[in-house]
C-alpha cells in the first residue's frame, strides 16, 4: 500500500517510541531484580553473622486502629540518688547534668519510668542505725522533668531515709512538677493504687512494690502514709488483679534481691512469677545495685535489676554498668526489649562506645535464662 512521506515519517518516530519504551521498562525491570537480589544477600549475611537487621522506627500512630495495632514505646531506667558528690557535681555543671546524653532518648519515647531512691526533701529527720542515708534537694525534680522521666517508683529502701515528714515533701514537690509516683502514698490504698495513663490509644497501669524495706514503721497503712512492701504479695496481687481488669498493660516495679548479686535469689524469682500469674505483663526490678539477666515467664518478661543509673560510684566495676531498657508494648499486651548500655558515671550516664556495649550485652546475655541478645542489644527468648 502507497504510503505519503508524512505518513512514513510518522511510522518510523512511531517505531522508535515503541523501542525507546521497551528499553526503559527492560532496564527498570533489571534495576529491580538487582535490587531485590541485594537486599536478600545482605540480610541473609546478617543472619548468618548472628546479627539481627536492624528495626525501623515504628510510624507514628494514625488512629486507624484497622491499619495498625496501638503500641507504646517504653523506657526503663535504674536507681536515681542526687545527693552527695551527687550534688557536688551537680552545682559545678549544672541540674540537667546527670541526663546530658539520655534526654533525647526519653523525650522520643512515650513514657520514661525511673526508681527514685531518695527522699526529696529539705527538712525531715534522719533514719536511725542506717548506714546510708539519702537526701536530695527539691531544685532536682524540674530538671528530672526537664530530660523527660514521667513516673518514679518510690517502692524502696530509701524513700523514708528522712521520716514520714520527707516522704510527705516528696510526693509534693513531684506533684508540683507533674511527675507521677507509685509504690508510696499518704495511706496503703494510695501505696498500693495503681496508676493509670493513657497513651497512643492504650490504657497503662504502673504499680511499685518492695521487699526491701528496713523497718515495719515504713509501711503504709490505714492513715498512715508509707511504702507498699511485699514480703507478703496479698495486697500486691490483688492490686494487679485489679489493674488487669481495668488496662490493656501492666508493668509492675519491684525493689527486691541482694546487692551485687548477679542472679536473681528465690523470693525475686517467686514474687515476679506471682506477679505475671496475677495479671503483669512485665516486671522490672531493681536494688541490687548490678544489672541481672532477663527471663521469660508465660510469654511475660522479666527484667531482675537494672542497677544503678544516677548513683555514687563504688569501688566494684560491675555496680558502674547499666542501661536505658526500652519496651514496644501492643495492646494484645506483647512486649519487644532492647537494651541500650550506658556506664554509672558519677552523677551522669554515658553511652558506651561500641565494643564496651558488645561486652556488656554478652556479659547480660549469659547471666540471663534462655535468653538470646543481639548486637544491637534486641532481646528474645532463645530457640530450643
């Protein structure tokens, strides 16, 4: 058939488009496959390292609970104390110099739990036949707000160091700076109340108890403020029960166990399982003044001390190791750990450099039962 130069000139430039578009969708189909190709090489060369890749952010929270689960993002921290050469540093660098390096972590999480084992105080009256007794001033409690810690647990051995008269300024100068407590109150229903928070769409309950309490007088009582103690867990469990009734997770802060102890003693054990089986959906301990293992029990986990985090420094290098525990939570009430190590400087936290933080999160990952730490501290039960 006849055809016009126009039309044949139309032809050819209609042939050259068809090439020039099978051209780039070859090429972008090989980009793919190459792509594809090295994604799957590199994440099975980290496995085969031992290592696990690295988690994404979790995305904001859109509300749209049909496309994603509510979770929260927690953050756990050991014993606080601002007294002392405490305090000494603190007047030579300034209020907000214990958190320098760990605010920006609390302040992108969604909650910031620490155990605060001093009474904050000005007045008050010392504890007789102590051998330590703690006493920190009020100017600290904004600057705790100030790095981002939202609840303190009082369940311990020290916050009574000044009387009944220092707890009570406590829970006032924490009022005041809209810092929530627990584990304490000004009788025992307050002591043993959980406390209740709403994030991201959830429902948290945070409750405090000690086994470590000095003196029979420090516990609370009817019209009588103190402690919430649990050598015997009653009035524990049946706080939790009540909080598992009410919340879509619950975290249980225990001061328990022997100082400097790697592992955890039988009544930590007893207590924490008594706990879960009560309704907690984590535990996590302190006192001991050393970081101990984690264990899982139920599919709930146990975290047995997390040490000293702002605190003096003795003369044992265990005592200067600690961490900033994070927690995804989801509302089916699962948890993720992972540990980010830290060093106890005096008055300060510090981030450990690399090889440090390896040692300690293999140093943590053998103390712990059946548990399996990654290099990038994500903790997980370890497959049998």
């Amino acid at each position: 058939m006849y055809q016009t130069r126009t039309e044949r000139m139309k032809a050819k430039r209609k042939k050259r488009r068809k090439l020039l578009t099978m051209s780039l969708s070859t090429l972008i189909f090989t980009l793919f496959v190459l792509t594809a190709c090295f994604l799957f090489f590199l994440g099975k060369g980290l496995m085969d390292k031992g290592e696990e890749p690295a988690q994404h952010a979790a995305p904001e929270n859109t509300g749209d609970s049909q496309e994603r689960a509510p979770s929260v993002t927690l953050s756990f921290v050991g014993d606080m104390i601002f007294t002392g050469h405490i305090e000494t540093r603190l007047k030579e660098h300034g209020l907000d110099f214990p958190f320098v390096h760990t605010t920006s972590l609390f302040q992108q999480d969604d909650y910031t739990i620490a155990n605060l084992e001093t009474p904050i105080t000005e007045n008050g009256t010392p504890a007789s036949q102590k051998e330590f007794v703690y006493k920190s001033s009020p100017e600290v409690v904004p600057a705790i707000k100030r790095a981002g810690v939202d609840l303190v647990n009082l369940a311990n051995n020290h916050s009574m160091d000044q009387g009944v008269d220092g707890l009570l300024d406590t829970f006032r100068h924490l009022e005041e700076n809209h810092i929530k407590y627990i584990g304490a109150g000004r009788d025992a229903d307050r002591a043993y109340a959980p406390i209740y928070v709403e994030k991201n769409g959830m429902k948290l309950a945070f409750l405090g108890f000690s086994r470590v309490i000095p003196e029979v007088s420090w516990y609370a009582g009817k019209n009588k403020p103190g402690i919430a103690a649990t050598y015997d867990p009653k009035l524990a469990v049946a706080s939790i029960q009540e909080a598992r009734s009410q919340a879509d997770l619950v975290v249980v802060i225990a001061h328990w166990g022997k100082e400097r102890e790697d592992y955890p003693v039988d009544h930590q054990i007893e207590l924490a399982r008594a706990y879960i089986d009560a309704g907690a959906d984590l535990v996590i301990g302190g006192h001991p003044h050393v970081l101990q293992g984690f264990e899982q029990y139920n599919q709930k986990w146990i975290a047995y001390s997390l040490g000293n985090f702002i605190f003096t420094r003795s003369n044992e290098p265990k005592t200067w190791e600690t961490m900033v525990l994070r927690a995804t939570c989801t509302k089916e009430r699962e948890c993720d750990l992972t540990m980010i190590p830290f060093h106890a400087e005096l008055g300060q936290a510090v981030p450990m450099n690399e090889e440090n933080g390896h040692q300690l999160i293999k140093r943590i990952e053998s103390i712990s039962k059946d548990v399996q730490i990654f290099p990038n501290g994500r903790i997980l039960p370890r497959s049998s």
